[in-house]
C-alpha cells in the first residue's frame, strides 16, 4: 500500500468548477500514480455513484486498480459486480490534476452535491472525498456521532486497533 490521505481542508470553487486540492494530497495522487513523472499532472479517478453518495470520492490510480480487480474477480453478470460495475466505471470521471495543482470539476459532478463556492476536502486512507461543507457538517458528523453512542463516554477509538472493545 503506498501512501496515504490525512487531513482536511476548505477551498474555493469558481464559477468554472476549478478547485484546488491540498498540496499533501497531489504528493499522494502523484506517489500512487505508476504513469507519473515529475513535471506531469498525476491522474486519478472520481466516483460520484448515485443520489446515495453525498459527496465525490477521489481514487488514486492504484487504489482504483485494486477497487477493479476485485470487482473482476466477481462472477459475471451478478448482481454485486453489476453494481459495482455501474458505480465504479459507468458513474465515475477518470481526469487529472491540472498544472496549478487544481481539478475541474463539471457541472454534473457540482450540481450532484451541491457545490457552489466552497467544497470541503477530507483525507479516508486511499482515497478523499470531497463534499459540500454544509452537507459535510449535517450528514457525515451525524453519522460519526452515531457511531460511537453505543460506546461508553470514556471509550478510546485507540481500543479498535487492538482489537479491543468488543466490537
């Protein structure tokens, strides 16, 4: 596994649905891009999926080469790999980093989640995702609340990594 994703950031979408992507990110586009040299723009992949998926999430090359070899590795014509299928190579953009560090984002892609002026950027191991800041702070911290009621008050996420905790 190469490198990966961390942090979070805002920044500024124009009229254009130029965006630019944090300058840790590009390191780890270009890093887990075989085809890329430097002075080249690094490629990735953007799974936008259906109305289910608030958000656009950004593939590294090698992670979508390992997302698609495990789909092929599903029987033809099944229902999961139809899906999958569907989700990772029919509603998804192949593009690359432009030479300012920036991605475009089209129309579609914006009028999906709802962008306009600012997107928010958020680091998930091989991958990013990008979100509208405001449906960000309503779904996704909603959801990570969820996740952890069940837990006690003092529980430490830290526990997971151990296996402890009875989850």
């Amino acid at each position: 596994m190469g490198r990966r994703f961390r942090g979070e950031s805002h920044h500024k979408v124009d009229s254009k649905g130029r965006v630019s992507i944090p300058a840790s990110f590009r390191r780890v586009l270009e890093a887990a891009d075989p085809n890329w040299k430097s002075g080249d723009s690094p490629e990735l992949v953007i799974v936008y999926g259906n109305h289910r998926r608030p958000f656009l999430e950004c593939y590294t090359m090698e992670a979508i080469d390992e997302v698609d070899a495990k789909i092929a590795a599903l029987p033809r014509g099944s229902k999961p790999r139809k899906i999958l299928e569907r989700m990772f190579n029919g509603q998804s953009l192949p593009t690359n980093v432009d030479e300012t560090g920036r991605l475009v984002l089209p129309a579609k892609l914006r009028q999906k989640i709802g962008l306009d002026g600012e997107a928010f950027f958020i680091a998930s191991g091989d991958t990013f995702q990008i979100w509208n800041p405001g449906t960000y702070e309503e779904v996704e911290m909603a959801e990570a609340e969820k996740l952890m009621e069940d837990l006690p008050e003092d529980f430490d996420p830290l526990e997971f990594l151990d296996g402890a905790g009875g989850v």
